[in-house]
C-alpha cells in the first residue's frame, strides 16, 4: 500500500493549484481522506481511478466540423 499523500503532493500529481484542490474538498468533488477536521490526505490509488474516470476521449476526425443534428455517412 502506498503511502497518502498531503495537500502539496496532491496537487503537484493532480498538476493544478493547491487552492483548487482545497475548494474540490470543500466541494466533495475529489475523493480524499479527512483524518480530523483540518487533516485530510488523499490515496493513490482512489486519485488514479479519479482521474481515469474523468478521462475524455479524442473525437473522430470525420465527424470533425459537422453541425449539429448531421449524423456521418
């Protein structure tokens, strides 16, 4: 089991600022771990299936372009 990461480490991983990290808490939209009401730590792991699951797929070049309502031939 890897070790949980503090605030600093969560956000140099995530690569965004340590004050969008802290309102993504406050806001229950990252998974994290409140130890106390002013500790909180982050898992690795929960972190890597966060990210994966936010994950956006490359759009298809022949659909590229196309208004809406157009559907490919």
């Amino acid at each position: 089991m890897t070790a949980p990461l503090n605030y600093r480490e969560a956000a140099r991983m995530l690569g965004i600022p340590i004050g969008t990290l802290r309102s993504m808490v406050c806001r229950r939209q990252i998974p994290h771990i409140r130890i106390s009401p002013r500790i909180v730590v982050f898992d690795v792991a929960a972190l890597d299936a966060w990210i994966s699951a936010r994950r956006v797929g490359v759009a298809n070049d022949d659909d590229a372009g196309m208004d809406a309502g157009e559907t490919a031939a």
